[in-house]
C-alpha cells in the first residue's frame, strides 16, 4: 500500500492555520476545500516537526480567514490572512 505524500503547500498552510489559532479539525476543514483529506493527528504531527509557535504569541477563540489570489505576469499566487477579529490585529499573513 502506498500512501499519497500532501503537497508541501497545503502542509504549510496546515501548520500556519493551526499556529494562527484554528483549531486542528478547523485546519483540516481548511485543507479539504483543497482537495487534501488528512487527519486531526496528521496536521499535529506536521505542527510539532516544524517545532514553530505562533509570532504574536496570541490566543484568541477565534479567527478570521480571508484568501486572495494575486497575478503576477503569468504566475498566480494565493494570499492568506489571518485575523483576530476582536482586534483586527494580523495574526498571520503569507504567500502559497
């Protein structure tokens, strides 16, 4: 049996939404509008390999998840945020 390896990144975005403060089965929520099926546990196990905390150090019970897609001449590129909304403070932002 041989298993699919997740695409690199849809592993960051996993870790990142986990780091900005989603739940594990939120993050895993995220990724199946990708198309990736994984695991509470998976995306865990790709947060602790990466051994990364969150810049803010924030907490908050929610978050807010906006995308964007920017072109650059022939190349497309997905933008992420992430946002408290209670403060609208950026939690976390990064390109794909």
């Amino acid at each position: 049996m041989e298993r699919e390896a997740t695409p690199q990144r849809e592993m960051k975005l996993g870790i990142r939404l986990h780091l900005a403060g989603l739940s594990l089965s939120e993050a895993v929520s995220s990724l199946e509008t990708f198309g990736v099926e994984r695991c509470r546990t998976a995306v865990h196990n790709w947060v602790k390999k990466a051994n990364l905390q969150s810049a803010s150090g924030a907490t908050s019970d929610y978050v807010a998840i906006d995308e964007t897609v920017i072109q650059l001449d022939d190349e497309q590129y997905w933008l992420y945020a992430a946002v408290d909304p209670a403060t609208n403070r950026l939690l976390h932002g990064f390109f794909i």
